[in-house]
C-alpha cells in the first residue's frame, strides 16, 4: 500500500523534526514479555525486545485500528493510563452523585479541618465491631482549627444518603447521595479547607472544569491545527510563508507570558461560565502551533501522492482534496499528539487559577483549590491543602502514559 | 560565521515587532488602563486625569497609533517610564532581569549536570536498575506539575527548615553580611526554585540522552572500536558521548522558552523577584511601558539563546557548518 509507506516516511521525518519526542527505533520498550508464552515463539532472527514475529501473527487479517488496539493492550503502563483516565473522568461526570457535599457548602465554624479518612472507625467504645462510623467534630476552644474527636455523638457511614441537589450532565437531577453522614456530623474525607468545604467533594467538582478543560482545549487547537497546517502544507508558497510566520512567532514566546498577556485583554468581573471559555481559547489559542506545524510538514510530502493527483484529476475541489483526502492521513498522528498535549492544557488552566486570574472562588477547579497553599504557614500547617495537586499529578501522569502508549501503537515501523 | 550571525540578527527584527505588536493590541484592546484606581480617590483632579491620559495617549484606541507612539522611541534605545512608578523601565528590569537569567542558569546546569550522566548510564547499562531508576525519575519529572512540585518543596523546607521558603535573600541579615556570606545565603535560596525549574529539563534530557546513546552504542564504528580492544570507557567518553549529545543541544535551543514560562511560575511561588513576577505584577496594575520592555527583553533573550545553542553546535559538532 503506497499510501501507507509514505505515512510511515512522514511521520519518521515529523519525528526528526520534534527532536524532543524522538524515540529510539523499536528498542525501547518491552512490553511483549507476557505475551510470548501465550503465542508462538518468534524466529531467533527476529528476537527483538517488542517480538516482532510474534505481534505481526496476531495482526494478521485486521484493520489498523484493530492493530492500535492490540498493541496499546500489551502495553501495560499505557492501559494503566487509561484505566485511570476513565476512573478520573467517570469521577468527574458522576461528580454530583459521588461528593457527599456540594462545592460551595461551607461549614465556617470547621476551617482546616483534618482529613477524615484514618477516622473512620470500624470498632465502637465497647471493642465490637459496628459498621463503619465517624465521631461528632467539637472545636476546642479559644484555638484556630484545633479539633477533637466527640465521642458522645456517632454518625454511622450512610450509603445513598439524602443530601444537596445536583445534577449529572444537566440530565439527571438527583438528591440522593453516594455515600455521606446524617446532620450535623460532618465527613470531611480529605479534610477541609480555609472556609470549611469538603476538599474531597470539591476535587470531584475541581474535576469537571480541570479535566474538560483538557479535552475541549485539545479539540479547538487540533481543529485550528489541522486546517492552517492543511491550507499551509497543501497551497504551499505566499500562504505557506505567512502562517508559518505567524506560527514560529507564536512557538518563540515563553506560552505562559502569552496567555497572560491575553488573559489581561478580557479584563474582570466575569461569570465563571465566561472564564472557563476565555481559559479555554487562549489555551488553544496558543496551542494550535506546534501541531500546524508539524501537520503542514506531512501534508508537504502526502500532497505528492498519486491518489491526491488522481483526486485532483478528477476535478474535486482543494477543500474536498484537503478535508476527505490528506488530512485523514494525519489522523493517527494527530490522536497521539493530541493526548501528549492534554497536559499542556490541564496544567495551563491550573497555572491560569492558581495566579488568580482563572477560574474564581466559590466554583472549584484543581489551580484554584492549590492557591491555598501559597501561604507557607498554612501549607506546613494543614499540609492537606495540597491534595489536588497530588491528583493534577496522576492525571498529567496517566495522559503521559497513554500518549507514549499510543505513540508506540501507531508506530508503523514496529509491525511490518 | 559573520554573515550568519547578521542574517539570524536581521530575522529576529520582524519576530521582535511581531510580539510586540501583538502585546500593545492586547493591552491597548484590554478594558481600562492604569488610572482607573487613581479615578475613584477624590483627592486626583480630573485634569490632572486628563493631562495624565494625554500624555501617555491612553485616549486612542488605535491600535497602530499607540504601537507607534512606543516604537519610535523604543528604537532609539529609549523604552520609556513606568507608570506606576515613574523611574524608566530599564532600570526596574536590569536587576530583575539578572535575577531570573540566575535561576534559568541555574536550572540549566542542574538539568544538564544531572541528564548526562544518568542518561548514558541508562543507556549503557540497559534495562538494569540504573536504568528502571533513571526511567522512572524521568517519567516523574516529566509528570510531576510545577506548582505541585514547588509547594511540595516549600511544605519539605517549612518542616524541616533546612532551607528558605521563598525570596532572594535573608531580609535581616543580609545587610550585615559580607561578599562571601551574600553570595552562600543567595545559592542556599537558589536550590528549592532551581530544583523546581531544572526538574522538567532533566527529565527531557535524561530521555533523550539515553535513547541517543543507546543508538549511538548500536553503530558499526563502536563495534569496531571494540573489536580494536578498547576499554569501555574510552569506548563511552571518547567516541560515543561526543555524538550522542549532539542532538541535545538542539534540545538546549528548544527548552529556552519552557525554561521562561516556566521561570514565571517558579519565581512567583517563591517570592523570586524575577522578570516574570514583574511582568505579573504590571500586567496586573495596567503597567503599559514594563510589560512591553520586558516582553522585548523576554524575545531578545529567546534569540540570543537560540544564536548560543547553534553556535554550541557548530563547535561541537564539525560536521555542522556556520554558513
């Protein structure tokens, strides 16, 4: 299939171009170590670590995405990425329905309050065990955010508990929580924060705008990507000039300062629907570059194809050539750049409120919840302020995963 | 080499009026401008509002005529007064300015210092625990966000107090102090920040460091290396290392301006009185002149950093000709 070997071509010089993403050629990673019992053993001429023979038996007779999909599998790290990315995403959806509280429901009298967690107690004052329950909360008094445990009140665990009304999605609208305690006892499981709301319930919230934020920035930039590389690549001379201008100069300053400068523009004072939009185009505003640049370089060598001279032989029109018959061709490329970039975005809304110019109290995201820490004394003295980042963390890491998997995966040169 | 250099000076002019541009139509589009604040107090006459408005032009809204209004002196060197404080901008940056190339410094060295030698360790001695160890520390810096890892270093020096939580230098003693102890009180406040910023880089790096030597190491000139029964290490350091690092310091080029907005983050955590936390700040009171000379001092600095790493280059590797 000619198409096919000049993709391959394509995306080796792509990977030339971004020096910084080069991977060495199939050696390195090893995930075919559990496989090779349970398929039949590779020629010895062919032993290497990603047991070629081996993958190229269980491809035979499939689609290329079927054999994406089978590669992606035996990768353990990247299905480990995924498996956390659908629990985090779940989380989020579900968001409502999991989070005993809502997100702006502040207790003011219980500020900092300890995480919860190693509190819940399985064995009552008698040494029996009794379902799982936490003491009443009694402030000591005269002290900032000292608590003691009341051992006069106890509030058994409850599942599907009544609590605040929420919706999931705008679709369903419910009262009944997951989990919770009956009023007035509090279920603080990852503490609370300055003015007493649930830390646990607001990373659940903090999810929605942290986590979408990624996907939406990535789908905008990818679009912008794809048509100024398409018309870039494909029309070639003046055209191609100016937009890979526009694009270097974009790439030349420090993103951060840009998305400030832009941020400014917008001025203040707005709904925290209009801010999640606005973080949302300047992070793609900014991040479409590198991608047009590096679908225009396999435009440049896909638009010498002979089914694109055939295309245009018959008389179909740039647009129709450009959108129906290159830029499919990119498409595997795009899906593994467009999950290494997700972070990009995750990290540039956290950034974005952490400064204070990004998504505002009381609505909660991941940057905004972390600018509590900023305080020294507050962050070594309830160092539990720091929990969202420990999940910004495991989301940044488990997109890292799937998007190396996924490269790996799409990587022709590993499956002849 | 003369007329390279003139020909990447001359490109980076366009480039240059480029950003800047952009950064004035941004600020001029922006709702407001730095006498709003003055506007609400009673005691500020609205003439003196008036004469101030004039004066900097902040009654045009037009894009170009103010651009203009900023580039002519700008070219002659002279890239005006800031509002807020009114001493000229240069003056405010210059300190600023060395205190953020201190810590990209910094965070350069420790990433390179720390790269090298674990990549090639990792290469050499593949899939052995150097390896697995070097892997997973560079999966955790590539993953690990910035803010997180700042505070989580500030949490780790508020408890143990083994290191400052933030600032340049100590605010008491620093007057008292001599050259020696400045200079030891200033590195003992550069380590938490230069961790932070230099963690990324070595994780790139270190990657690519060791990808690179392990192609290297598969060439056919170091099977014949060691078929002429050199040692090992001459085998690494004497033919491998020179090549392999070669695209590293492309890699150099490219960081520079993660390394910047990187910076931004790091020096505002730690109180480093750095060019981004400037840039923050007058961005923030509207400071028109500061934002754009420290946005131009940002670019001129990506370009003479991007003109070191192709000079790096040329030096190092013969092959590569300055033409």
């Amino acid at each position: 299939m000619p198409d096919r070997r000049t993709l391959e071509e394509a995306s080796r010089e792509v990977t030339a171009e971004r020096a910084h993403d080069a991977q060495p050629i199939v050696m390195e990673r090893a995930p075919g170590e559990a496989v090779v019992e349970t398929l039949p053993p590779a020629a010895p001429a062919l032993a290497t670590p990603f047991n070629e023979a081996a993958l190229a038996l269980a491809a035979r007779g499939r689609s290329p995405s079927e054999i994406i999909w089978l590669k992606l599998r035996r990768n353990r790290t990247a299905m480990l990425g995924l498996y956390i990315l659908i629990a985090l995403y779940l989380a989020a959806v579900l968001a409502g329905f999991i989070a005993p509280y809502k997100y702006d429901d502040a207790d003011h009298d219980l500020p900092f309050h300890p995480p919860m967690i190693t509190r819940i107690h399985l064995v009552d004052e008698q040494g029996k065990f009794s379902r799982p329950f936490v003491y009443g909360i009694s402030p000591v008094s005269g002290e900032h955010a000292t608590y003691n445990e009341d051992r006069t009140k106890k509030y058994p665990l409850r599942l599907f508990i009544k609590g605040s009304r929420y919706h999931i999605l705008w679709l369903i609208h419910s009262d009944v929580h997951l989990f919770g305690v009956d009023e007035p006892g509090r279920l603080f499981l990852f503490g609370s924060d300055i003015v007493g709301q649930d830390i646990f319930s607001r990373i659940l919230y903090g999810a929605q705008v942290s986590l979408s934020i990624g996907i939406f920035g990535i789908i905008i930039s990818m679009l912008i990507g794809m048509t100024v590389g398409g018309i870039a690549g494909y029309f070639g001379g003046v055209t191609d000039f100016l937009l890979m201008r526009g694009v270097e100069a974009l790439l030349a300053v420090p993103s951060l300062y840009f998305i400030l400068i832009l941020r400014q523009m917008f001025g203040t004072g707005l709904s925290s629907m209009q801010l999640y939009l606005i973080i949302v185009i300047i992070l793609a505003f900014i991040g479409w570059a590198t991608e047009a640049r590096v679908i225009r370089g396999m435009v440049l060598s896909l638009k010498e194809q002979e089914y694109v001279l055939a295309a245009r032989a018959l008389g179909f029109t740039d647009a129709r050539i450009i959108i129906r018959h290159i830029l499919p061709n990119t498409l595997s490329f795009v899906i593994v750049t467009a999950s290494l970039s997700v972070p990009f975005y995750i990290l540039g809304e956290v950034v974005l409120s952490f400064l204070g110019v990004g998504i505002q109290e009381p609505e909660a995201s991941w940057g905004n919840m972390l600018s509590a820490a900023q305080n020294p004394r507050y962050l070594s003295d309830f160092p539990w302020v720091l929990a969202p980042g420990v999940f910004i963390f495991i989301a940044v890491m488990a997109w890292n995963f799937l998007g190396d998997g996924l490269r790996d995966a799409t990587d022709p040169r590993t499956l002849s | 080499m003369r007329t390279f250099l003139i020909r990447r000076l001359l490109a980076a002019i366009p480039l240059i009026i480029f950003v800047t541009f952009f950064t004035k139509a941004m600020l001029v589009l922006s709702p407001g401008n730095f006498l709003d604040e003055l506007r609400l107090r009673p005691n500020i006459s609205r003439d003196y509002l008036e004469r101030m408005e004039q004066k900097y032009h902040l009654d045009s809204k037009n894009v170009f005529e103010r651009y203009w209004y900023w580039l002519k002196p700008a070219m002659g060197g002279d890239l005006g007064d800031s509002f807020i404080t009114a001493a000229p901008v240069t003056t405010l940056i210059g300190q600023r300015l060395l205190n953020t190339l201190m810590l990209t410094g910094a965070a350069l060295v420790f990433s390179w210092a720390l790269a090298i030698p674990l990549g090639v360790l990792a290469g050499v001695y593949r899939n052995r625990w150097v390896d697995k160890l070097c892997s997973f520390i560079s999966f955790f810096g590539l993953s690990i966000p910035g803010v997180f890892f700042s505070l989580l270093l500030i949490l780790f020096a508020a408890k143990t107090g083994w290191f400052p939580v933030g600032g340049i230098h100590d605010q008491i003693n620093w007057d008292y102090m001599n050259g020696w102890q400045r200079l030891m009180d200033t590195l003992w406040h550069l380590v938490l920040p230069t961790i932070v910023l230099g963690t990324l880089g070595m994780a790139q790096y270190m990657r690519q460091m060791r990808s690179e030597m392990i192609e290297t190491l598969s060439q056919d000139y170091i099977r014949t290396a060691r078929a002429k029964g050199l040692s090992q290490r001459r085998i690494i350091f004497r033919h491998a290392l020179g090549n392999a690092i070669n695209p590293l310091v492309t890699l150099f080029g490219l960081s520079l301006a993660y390394l910047l907005a990187g910076a931004l983050v790091t020096e505002y955590i730690f109180a480093w009185p750095g060019l981004g936390t400037l840039v923050y700040e007058a961005l923030r009171d509207k400071d028109e002149p500061l934002v754009m000379a420290a946005v131009t001092m940002l670019v001129c600095m990506l370009v003479i950093g991007n003109l070191i790493a192709d000079l790096l280059l040329a030096i190092i590797d013969p092959r590569i000709r300055l033409e």
